[in-house]
C-alpha cells in the first residue's frame, strides 16, 4: 500500500507539503496561510484536506467496487473505453508472445490489469495535453494516440518504430502526441512534467517541464486559450524520491496545470471521474492535484519474472475484479451496448495488433550510420566517417 495520500480519504482536493509524521484522515488539515508572487499571482497555502460530500467516488475503495456504478456515461464514450482498454490488454499479450519468439529484447514491462487508469485519464486528453511515463509505458502510448503499429516497430527495434528503433520498450516518446517518454529511472519523469527553466531558450522550455510552459506560455507569453494539462504517471515507490517532494511543491506554489497519477485503479469509471474533476481544476489554473489509487498487476514485474511469489489467493482475488471485464459487465447490464457490439470491438483490436506485428517484422532494422545520429554535433570531428565507423 503506498503512502501518498489516496483518493479514497481526500478525492482530488490539493495536497499538504510540509513533512508530517502522522495524518488523521478523519480530521481536515488546515495549514496556515503564506502567500508569494509568482508570474504576477499570489498563492495561498491554505488546505483544507476534509473528505467532501461531492460525487467524486474513490479510486481506491474495494468494497464499493461491487455495487452498481453511479456514474453516467454515452454508449459512445463507453465503446470508446472499451476498446482503449482491450486494446490495452492485447497489445500487451502479443507483446508477451513476441518475447518469448525472441522478437523482442532487453527487459519488456507489461500493464495488464492496469488499464483502467491509462483509459480513465488520458482518454479525457486533448491532443496538446502531455503524457509523462515510466518503464511501463506501451499503454500509456496507446491510449494517447500513438499507432500500434509505432510502438510494435519499436519494441522491434525497427526503424519505423516512434523512437526509429533507438528507445526500445522502456522510452516510448511521441512528439505528435505530446507523449513525452517513458523513463526507466524511478520517479525520473515527473520533473519533465513539472518544471522548466526560463531562460535557457525554446528548446528547454518546450522539452522540459511542461506544466510550467503551460503556465508560461499564458501568463507571460500572453497565449490565452493555451490551458494545456501535463499528466505525471509514477509507482508508489517514486514518493521517497526527492524528485517527488520537489516537484509537488513547486506545483502547488506555481499553481501549475499538473495531475500526479501515483498506480493505479481496477474500476475506469471512478478513475474516469476522479480524472475529469483533476483535470478541469489544471486547465482552470487551480492547481495540481495528486491522485493515488489502488492497483494489481497481472502478470509479473517484467517477462522475466515467472511471478511465483505472489499467494495464488491473492492473484484470484484481484483477478475477480478485472477492470474490464467491470466495464464489459456494466455496459451490458445499463443496455448502453449489445454483447455483440462489443465482439466487434474485440475482432477488430485483434486485427489492429495482429497488424502491428506484421508491420512491424517486415520493417527494416535502422541503418549502421543512425547509431552515432543525435549524439555529436559535429561527428566527422570525431573522426567518425558516413557509416558510423
């Protein structure tokens, strides 16, 4: 269970920052008031972290995953969820079955049973929204646009692959989609979804941090319909990293248009409203918010891991509340969708991974001459001839 707070106690209210060793989760916390000007705007730090009588349901809250979902959607975003998360799910069996052809190398981390979270937030995105990642990345790329068949060609190591083959499975990086990589460093992504430097040109201030160039592009350069969000998606173990307590309080200081997903959930309803109400607070300049959920992965913690430490009990449990078998249940029983809609959902995912592989085995393997691109201005100075050698 991780420490960060959950959104079972607070929903998506702002966090405290200052360093407490035990938090009453029935009591609100009030912290008394600082104000500081930044970019022209003064901040308070005044929180009031109470539990609110509002319609935001808990990520997090097993016992009320049974009941029936109390939330709304349309046939059409339901089918949109639907077929995000099962193509989620497929992507990553075939990437599953590619290792182990050895199609695919180096270290490869799969999301099954975590897709209700990529689904639920990143499918509320506009399009120059940002999407920061970690290892486990293949997901997140999807949900965000990024074509299967790019990401299948990169795991590949093709030269059609979205990074040309040079990333690999663990750094995804798109920048049509403003998916702005994965990164295999614990925690080392919510920097470049936070902060910038002024000042050191357009290239550090579009690459790094891009909640503050959200901020900056509107209220310095003057881009008044720029209300771009940045996403931050980390494990639990990311918060006894400084990066962490460094970013959310520069965040909460800067009233930056950042949310801190921490895991994951299992139900992509509740992750879907508790996403749209952090979401709506960033793009209205009210600050960030950190949102913590519980989770519970499929498979092992990479390919390599034959997963037999994990109580066979546990695994059944979790496996019981599949968050899209949840999803597949509830918009059958609402009559939002007919359980053969929903088999042409799936054909047509099957079809869309079964291309990417194809695609992707066919594609050629990047030239010698590519290995030394983007790392030297000047390569022939280094006495490094046409082919790389």
């Amino acid at each position: 269970m991780s420490t960060a707070f959950s959104a079972a106690k607070f929903g998506t209210q702002p966090f405290p920052l200052n360093p407490i060793s035990t938090i009453s989760h029935e009591i609100p916390l009030v912290f008394s008031k600082h104000t500081c000007q930044f970019l022209g705007l003064t901040w308070s730090s005044k929180f009031n972290l109470s539990r609110r009588s509002g319609t935001v349901v808990s990520v997090s809250d097993e016992k009320k995953s049974k009941c029936a979902p109390i939330l709304v959607i349309t046939k059409e975003e339901g089918l949109e969820l639907y077929e995000d998360m099962v193509l989620g799910r497929t992507f990553e069996n075939m990437c599953h079955q590619m290792f182990s052809l050895g199609k695919i190398c180096g270290f490869v981390h799969l999301y099954n049973g975590q897709e209700a979270v990529s689904t639920g937030f990143i499918k509320l995105l506009k399009q120059q929204d940002s999407v920061v990642s970690t290892y486990r990345d293949h997901v997140h790329a999807l949900s965000k646009g990024v074509p299967a068949r790019d990401i299948m060609s990169e795991l590949f190591g093709k030269i059609t692959g979205c990074c040309r083959g040079r990333g690999g499975s663990m750094h995804m990086f798109s920048r049509d989609h403003n998916l702005l990589g994965g990164f295999a460093y614990i925690g080392e992504g919510i920097p470049v979804a936070t902060r910038a430097v002024p000042g050191q040109g357009k290239t550090g201030l579009v690459a790094t941090g891009a909640a503050f160039t959200s901020k900056y592009k509107r209220e310095v350069l003057k881009e008044a319909d720029c209300d771009h969000v940045a996403l931050a998606f980390f494990g639990d173990g990311a918060c006894n990293n400084g990066h962490f307590f460094e970013c959310l309080n520069m965040a909460a200081l800067w009233k930056l248009p950042i949310v801190f997903v921490v895991v994951d959930g299992m139900d992509v309803l509740k992750v879907r409203e508790v996403a749209k109400e952090a979401i709506g607070r960033a793009r209205l300049s009210q600050g960030p918010t950190l949102v913590e959920c519980e989770t519970y992965r499929f498979r092992g913690h990479s390919v390599a891991d034959s997963d037999q430490l994990r109580d066979p009990n546990e695994k059944e449990h979790y496996a019981a509340r599949d968050p899209i078998k949840a999803l597949k249940k509830y918009l059958i029983e609402t009559s939002l969708v007919s359980e053969q809609e929903l088999e042409v959902v799936d054909n047509k995912i099957d079809q869309v991974v079964e291309d990417a592989v194809e695609f992707a085995d066919q594609s050629h393997v990047p030239a010698q001459t590519q290995l030394f691109e983007n790392l030297f201005a000047d390569p022939k100075g280094f006495g490094i001839g046409p082919h790389g050698i």
